[in-house]
C-alpha cells in the first residue's frame, strides 16, 4: 500500500514587509476604527502569522468553523478569547487578507499568495500527486484576469492605430492630389476641393464617434446584466438565506426561534435588536447563523448591561451610533443618564415623589435612592 503523501509544510516563509501590508493595515483600521485600543492594532499580525502557520501546517487552506475558532484562541492563550479570535479573523477576511469568496462558500481560509507559496514549496521539494483543489485553486481566476485584462488592452491599441492610420491617409489626400498634377488648377477649385475633403473628415470623425457612444452604451448594459445576474446568484446561496430584497430597509427578518429568544426582553428591545441585526448586515456583511450565535450575543449583551433591559438598548444604540462592530460596556455618564430616565418612567417612584405613597414607602425609597 502506497505511502499517503504528505500536504502539510515544516516551514514557511514571511514577508519582511508583513506589518507595513496594506491588507493587515486595512485590517488594524476594522479592528479598532477610533485608535483606542492599541493592543488589538499590535496582536493583528501576530495572528494572522499563527493563522498562516496553522494553514501552512495542513496544507494551503483550514476550514473555519467555531470549533476551530475555539482551539485556535486555547492555543494562542494570553486572554485571547473565542470572540476576540473571531472579531480577528473577521477583520483579516474583510481586509482581503484572506479570500472572502471561499470563505462565505465554503467556510475556509486561504489566499492567492499562500497557494502560490505552497505550491512553489511542494514542487521544489520533488513532492508527486499534489494539486490545489478546482473548487479551491485562486491562482487560475487572477491568470484569467489578468489575460482579459490584456486582451482589452490589446484590443485598444489597435482600435487607436487604426484611427491615427486613417487620419494620416485623410490628411494625405488632402495634400498629395495638388503635387501629383503638374497642370495648374484654378485657386477657386483648389479652395472647394480642400472644403469637401475637410466636410467629409468632419463627417467621419463624427459617425466613428456615435460608433464609440453606441459601444460604451452596449459595455455599460453588459456590466448591468452581470450586476443583476451576480445579484441573482447572492440570493439563491445560503449566506443570504434570510434576506428580503424587495424591501431594501429591512433586509433581514429574524426567525421564528430568534423572535421567542429576543421578545421576552419586550417590544422595544425587539425592535432595536431587529434594528442592530440589518446594521451588522449592511455595515460588516456579518449574520446570526443560528439560535445559538444569537443566545450567546444576548448572554454577552446581558452581562455588560448587568441584566437591564434599557440598559442593553443604551448599549444597542451607541454601536450602531458609533459605527461598531460588537457591544462595549457603557461608561459611567451613560449609565447615569439610564438609571434616571428608568426611574423617572417608574410608577413607584412617580407615586413616592406626588407624596401618595405611605411613609414607610417614602422611607424605603429614599433610603435606596443613589446620592450623587
């Protein structure tokens, strides 16, 4: 029985350049957008080189699930947990760092360059029966690229050509017929010779420039067609299952499941929460793929609120407001804000304050009201 042949690598190889990347510097800007968390900037390339080392170690690509989003964060350690793991790689796929297409497909990462590094590796090693994957291989569709790319460019050049050529032989015989006869013709005919020569130059300039407006009329349908096809083939996959595109305001209706796991926190917090699930949409291209993702942003939500209801629409709010990407705990000043509008709408409070309340409520009250 044959010997099964080995995909993973021993080593690697970095660019010097790594931390001056404008993908990993796109990436630092997404993790931490108002520069107030420096060490998130500072642990950026440092996971993606452990991402890089854990892909090149299987092979040229590492499927991305939460289970290996879990071993990754225990083995980095350091206080890097599952979220923060996950708001990285994020981070490093919206930057391009790697391949966004293959990762909302099929949930892995990898790159361009690091299956062009992989497959220089493997080949200098003399390695037999290795291949990229088709569904997988990246280095195809940019040689595609590229050859269109040259191919329009090409093709331009000699439509260029071909104008100054016709141009020259216009200009030609506007000149040459007047040398080529050695009889002297009349200045008048000379005169309207030249003004029927230049009538007629005038009149092709013209058609070949309605030629050109009809062409960028027909390439710029084209590119509308590919738009609508492309956007016919986003609704049928499964990514954007839950969205809605005849009505561009609510993209994303939540589920039967998610609707009992949100509502119970009331009408107000459902509607915000609604409110935040299409703002991550639109603004990050992220979604709740399950009951379970959205249990655990409510956990999170409920622990930074400290199980207040307002509280966690305040915090809602200010995401959204701020242009974030996760929730933070509110600072001191909004907490207050909170507590006095919540007890201000409080009917003990409104009865304590009209002076209905009996003296021993009165008491109770005053002796639990915060003093500034």
């Amino acid at each position: 029985m044959g010997r099964h042949t080995k995909e993973g690598l021993d080593y690697f190889p970095v660019d010097i350049d790594i931390f001056g990347d404008h993908k990993i510097l796109y990436a630092q800007e997404l993790v931490d957008p108002d520069g107030t968390n420096p060490m998130q900037r500072l642990l950026i390339p440092y996971v993606a080189i452990r991402l890089l080392a854990e892909i090149y170690k299987q092979g040229y690509y590492i499927e991305w699930n939460k289970a290996k989003c879990l071993t990754m964060a225990s083995s980095i350690g350091h206080g890097i947990t599952i979220n923060s793991m996950r708001n990285f790689t994020q981070c490093l796929i919206d930057s391009e760092f790697f391949s966004t297409k293959l990762y909302h497909e099929f949930e892995i990462l990898t790159s361009a360059g690091i299956q062009k590094r992989w497959l220089f590796i493997v080949k200098s090693s003399n390695r037999k029966k290795v291949s990229i994957l088709p569904e997988y291989e990246l280095l195809t569709l940019q040689k595609k690229f590229c050859t269109e790319e040259i191919a329009k460019s090409t093709e331009e050049i000699a439509k260029s050509q071909e104008e100054s050529a016709e141009i020259g032989e216009e200009s030609a015989q506007i000149i040459f017929p007047f040398l080529s006869n050695n009889t002297i013709v009349n200045s008048n005919k000379d005169n309207s010779n030249i003004n029927t020569l230049i009538d007629k130059n005038i009149n092709k300039k013209a058609k070949s420039t309605e030629e050109k407006a009809k062409s960028t009329e027909e390439k710029a349908k084209s590119t509308e067609e590919k738009a609508k096809s492309t956007e016919e083939k986003a609704k049928s996959t499964d990514f954007l299952a839950w969205t809605t595109p005849e009505i561009p305001e609510a993209r994303i209706k939540l589920k039967k499941d998610e609707i009992e796991a949100v509502s119970k926190y009331g009408e107000e917090f459902l509607e915000v929460w609604e409110l935040w699930v299409n703002y991550h949409f639109n603004q990050n291209n992220f979604v709740y793929r399950s009951i379970q993702t959205t249990t655990n942003a409510l956990t999170e939500l409920s622990v930074l609120s400290e199980g207040s209801v307002d509280t966690a629409i305040k915090i809602i709010k200010k995401s959204m407001s701020r242009g974030w990407r996760a929730f933070y705990k509110l600072e001191s000043s909004d907490k207050q804000q909170v507590t006095s509008s919540s007890q201000k709408n409080n009917p003990d409070t409104i009865k304590v304050m009209s002076g209905n309340a009996p003296i021993e409520e009165q008491e109770e009250y005053y002796r639990r009201k915060p003093r500034n």
